[in-house]
C-alpha cells in the first residue's frame, strides 16, 4: 500500500515537473531609457485624454505624478473626474471605471461617459481591465470577444476619439519556499488554476488583433524584469506564460515605485504619439 501510494506520488511530480517547467527567462531587446521629446510632450499637453481604470491605473497614474516632478517640460493637467465631459481644456483625465471582478461592467461604464459626452469631443480615449477581472476559470476568449465588439461600435459611433488599447497587467508567481510549496504551484499549472493563464490567452488575441494596426498600450511587457532585460515565464506545453517580474511589484499584483515609472514612462511615450 505505501508502495502505491509512493509510486502515485512519483508519477503526480513526473507528470507536474515534465508538463510545465520551472520558471525561465526570456532575453529580451537591451531597454533603453524612455526620455519624452518635445514634440511628445507638446502632443500630451494639447490633447483630451480620458483613462478609466482600477488599482494598478492608480499605480500608473502615480508613476505619471513621480514624472512629472522629474520633468519640468511635463504640464500635465492630470484631473481625477468621473465627469470627463465637464472637464474644460486640454487634460489627462482618469477614474475608476466599473467593479473589479466584472469585465463587463467595465464595457459598460466606459460606454457611458463616451455617451455621456466625451466621445463627442475630440480626444484619446482607452481603459484597461485588472488582473482580479481574471480568475482560473475566466473564459478570456469570450472576455476578448465582448471587448473587441464593443470597441467596434464605439469607433463607428465616436470617429473623433482616437482609441487605445491596453493589455491586461499580470501577476507575479509566489515564491515556493517548500517541497510542497512547489508541488502546489507544479500542480496548479498543470491544471490551469492559474489566473496569469486567462490573462495571457486575453493579451495574445489583443496583440493578434490590433498590434501594429491600432495604437496598444502593452502593460504586460512593460513589467519585465529591469535588471535581467528579460520576461519571466513558465512553459505550459507549447506555451509561454508570462508573469510579472517580482522586482517590480509590491505585493504580486501592484506596481511598486520603479513599476510605475516604467509602465508611465511606456504609456506617456504611447500617447504622446498619436
């Protein structure tokens, strides 16, 4: 009996270990430091951008304030106002947008300011989705679905608003520091309990769709790691799910003060392209 049960043991870490690998780097480009031009800045300080989010927006958000004080060419009227509309000028204006756990009621509540009168106006317009919308039983290909048939009304309806998407912001692994801590998180993988799975599969069919068509804000390969130039990931079969890099978060989730920098410094650069 002991023998079976050891050998079962065996066969589940076999089975865990061969199926899903251990966590690898990926090199990536050499990154260079982002520094605005002037034509950027002067782009961002004469527009009408609209940003709804959650949490980690709060982090970015934050990131743009730490820039700010860094760059005295950087005037942005950065408004907090769920009221865009009402906002009169040239400004960067951000809200929390819907209810963390519910996608669609982020869909939702970004329609309606757009209906509300911003998508009148001409401006930039885009939110972003939390990694709590995901859990390990997300259909994230149904997710993508009704966000990408949104966003083809909205464009139709709204021709003047210049549309960014944003990928979804992932989370790191927690650190397995026992034999039994590694089995779970081995286990986990192979079964697809892992939410960073959903959220994946969602940021490949964004890139798919509108990489190099549509202007993208790619939060998720920002959160790479600074000192290892290179993107965290483990191998589920043929695939690679990427994580966000532990040095950059404050509690697997959040971006701690040089996440922030460098997801601001990405979306400013973005924006300040259009």
């Amino acid at each position: 009996m002991l023998r079976s049960i050891s050998s079962f043991f065996v066969f589940i870490l076999f089975m865990t270990t061969t199926a899903c690998q251990e966590h690898v780097h990926e090199t990536i480009t050499a990154k260079t430091e982002i520094t605005l031009t002037d034509q950027q800045i002067r782009s961002l300080t004469t527009k009408r951008i609209f940003f709804g989010h959650q949490s980690v927006g709060d982090n970015i958000v934050d990131g743009i304030r730490d820039l700010a004080v860094e760059d005295p060419r950087l005037h942005l009227n950065l408004v907090s106002s769920s009221d865009p509309q009402s906002v009169p000028g040239f400004a960067f204006i951000e809200t929390h947008i819907g209810s963390n756990r519910n996608p669609q009621s982020k869909n939702e509540a970004f329609a309606a300011i757009l209906d509300k009168g911003f998508g009148s106006q001409r401006g930039i317009a885009f939110y972003k989705y939390c990694y709590i919308d995901f859990s390990a039983t997300s259909d994230a290909t149904q997710v993508f679905e009704n966000y990408r048939q949104q966003m083809a009304a909205l464009k139709s309806k709204y021709p003047s608003i210049v549309f960014v998407h944003t990928t979804v912001p992932l989370t790191a692994d927690e650190a397995a520091t026992t034999m039994k801590g590694s089995i779970r998180t081995l286990l986990r993988r192979l079964l697809g309990s892992d939410p960073n799975i959903a959220r994946n599969r969602f940021n490949q069919l964004l890139l798919t769709t509108y990489g190099g068509k549509e202007p993208v804000f790619d939060l998720s390969v920002v959160a790479v790691s600074l000192q290892k130039e290179s993107r965290s990931y483990y191998g589920r079969g043929f695939q690679k799910i990427y994580t966000l890099a532990p040095e950059l978060t404050t509690d697997g989730g959040h971006l701690n003060e040089a996440g922030r920098r460098a997801a601001a410094k990405e979306l400013l650069q973005v924006l300040g392209n259009l």
